[in-house]
C-alpha cells in the first residue's frame, strides 16, 4: 500500500508539473494576447479574427475602433491613424453579424481604453439574421475576462498546437510580425477585373417578390439588441457608420431574388432608427455610380479594391456622401429607381 500510495503521489505530481510547464509556455508566449499587448520574448503572431481579435481588444493601446465585414479588411490602420488624428484598431470578421461586433465592442468598452470613435461597416446581411446568431462559433472564453476562462486558454491543447508551438518556431527562426496593424488583408492577393468577376458569377433565377416588411421583425431586433443598446450605452462616443458600395451583380441577385422592395424598406428602417441618436453619423457609398457599375473595381459580385477603402476614409473625413434625417429618404429612393432600371444586360457584354 506504500508503495501504491507513493506511485499515485508521484504520477499525480508528474502530470501536475506537465500541465503547469504546458499552461507557462501559452503564459509565457500569450499568443492571443489574453494577458498583455505584446511578450517581451515572442515576436511572430499568428492572426485569426475570431480568436486574436478579444485580446487585441482587451490590451492593446487604442482610442478609435474600426469593425466590420470583409468589406472593411482591407482598410489602412496607420492611414487612418493619419487622417483621423487617431489611434485606431481594426477588428473584422468575414461575414459578421451585429452580434459579432456587439460581442467586440464590450470587450472594447470594458477594456482601459477611452474611446472617442467607432467606424462600423455596416452591411444589410448583418441585420437580416437571428440577433444572436454569428457566421461561426466563436472561442467564449476567450471573449471572457474570468479566471475559469483564463485556465481552459492556457490549458487548451488546440490553442498550444495552433498558436504557442507554432510562434515559438517561427520566433526561433527569426519570423517577426508587427502587432499593428492586425487583421485581415486580402486585397493585395486578388485579381480586380470585369472577367474575373463575370466567370465566377452566376445569376440567379428570377423569383417572385418579397413582401416589403420581409425583413423588418429581424432588422429590428439586431438594431434594438445589438447596434442601437451599444450606442446608447456610450453617449460620449461618436458613431459613425459607413454602407459600402456592393457591384451592380450585388443589386441584380436582389432583383432577381424578389428581396429588393424589401431591402430598400428595411434600409429606410435602418437610417430612421439610427440617425435619431445624437452620437450617429451615416455615410452611403451605395449608390456611387462611377465605382458600382465598373466591375473592373471588383474581384466578385460585392468585394472591391483596397484602393476603395481608401476613399471611403478619405471620405468620411471631407464629410462627403453623408446621409441626414433631412436627405436619406431621397437618397435611397434615387438609389432604388436607379437600380430598378438599370440595364444588368449591359455588364455581360
């Protein structure tokens, strides 16, 4: 029995210090970011929006946030920085929801930064989906601050595999990577072109007509639960919001998919709704027709060259393309006739 005793105290001590050298190396090398801004040993980060945007946002150093979907990826941090007088920070994710960028803006809030501004992208498709639902499964601990979630990241064996082996050889082998700017940036990859976007697209079959409230309970829902109770909550940060401008491919789906009565009616919702809170701007790239009819602009039916992003920012700061209480009726029925009578024939020849 002594013998038995002394072997289980022995197995139980071998496995503890495993778990304990296992748990320091992710400690030590925090590739998520979990614990500080950056380690003092590792230098090569390993990104993935889901899980490395919670720890940037929890520790980096930042007073302006930039969210949105892969619409927004390919905006220039330090241009921005730049143009706005700014420290901004940029947390995407493709496909994102509002619940997506509610989830990383109260990590944001509750985090030491004071934030004066928050760019958000802002895409129908976010606001057309359950309010709660995100396009894949996020890490929960990771969006967590409790001591509970600390131990499953720093025992979590994907995480070690994935991230802490993987950095600590890249480290080894020199590989250096900038924490700013972080993110996505998948435009200087793509090949923008009328052919390119053409051979990949198809479309649809024509459907019968939503009716005009289709989307309005869903719209309604994300605004009240996850965008309108953000801006709500921090008064003294500006909102602003920017829709960027989809291709002419984009428009004919909603044409032929019967949804564009309703989209229209549910953007009408959207500018009502949030131009009434005093810390909200608005900005409409939708309807550019120099940059929506060019497919050249373009590497599929709805994503466009960096040089785009550019130009919104540039935008926003000159204060052009702004909608108001005043105008935005006006400027989305314009839009809607436009679309309405556009020869979509045009773009296959």
């Amino acid at each position: 029995m002594g013998n038995s005793k002394k072997w289980t105290v022995f197995v139980l001590t071998v496995i503890l210090v495993f778990l304990l050298l296992f748990s320091l190396m992710t400690y030590i090398m925090d590739p998520l970011m979990q614990f500080r801004s950056e380690s003092k040993i590792f230098k090569a980060w390993e990104y993935s929006e889901m899980y490395s945007n919670p720890g940037i946002a929890k520790n980096l150093s930042y007073d302006t946030v930039i969210v949105g979907t892969s619409m927004v990826q390919n905006t220039d941090v330090p241009e921005c920085d730049e143009l706005f007088d700014s420290k901004c920070v940029k947390l995407t994710y493709s496909g994102g929801t509002s619940h997506n960028f509610k989830k990383i803006l109260d990590i944001c809030f509750n985090s030491d930064n004071r934030i004066k501004t928050v760019y958000w992208g802002l895409d129908e498709n976010q606001l057309i989906v359950e309010p709660d639902s995100v396009r894949h499964a996020l890490p929960e601990y990771l969006y967590k601050d409790d001591p509970i979630s600390k131990i499953k990241y720093l025992l979590n064996v994907d995480i070690f595999y994935q991230y802490t082996l993987k950095n600590i050889i890249r480290t080894a082998m020199g590989s250096k990577t900038d924490i700013m700017p972080l993110g996505d940036v998948w435009g200087k990859d793509a090949v923008f072109s009328k052919d390119a976007v053409i051979s990949g697209y198809s479309s649809p079959e024509q459907q019968s007509a939503k009716p005009e409230n289709y989307y309005e309970e869903k719209i309604i829902e994300n605004l009240e639960c996850n965008v309108l109770s953000v801006i709500n909550s921090h008064k003294d940060t500006e909102f602003v919001f920017f829709m960027p401008p989809y291709s002419m491919l984009y428009w004919n789906n909603e044409v032929k998919n019967g949804t564009l009565d309703a989209t229209f009616y549910g953007l009408n919702i959207v500018m009502e709704k949030l131009l009434a809170c005093d810390n909200v701007k608005i900005f409409f790239f939708q309807n550019d027709t120099d940059i929506i009819t060019n497919l050249d602009n373009y590497k599929d039916y709805s994503h466009y060259k960096p040089e785009i992003n550019s130009f919104m920012m540039e935008s926003i700061k000159e204060d052009k393309y702004r909608l108001t209480l005043d105008n935005y009726k006006s400027v989305l029925d314009s839009m809607k006739d436009f679309v309405k009578k556009y020869d979509y024939d045009s773009l296959f020849k």
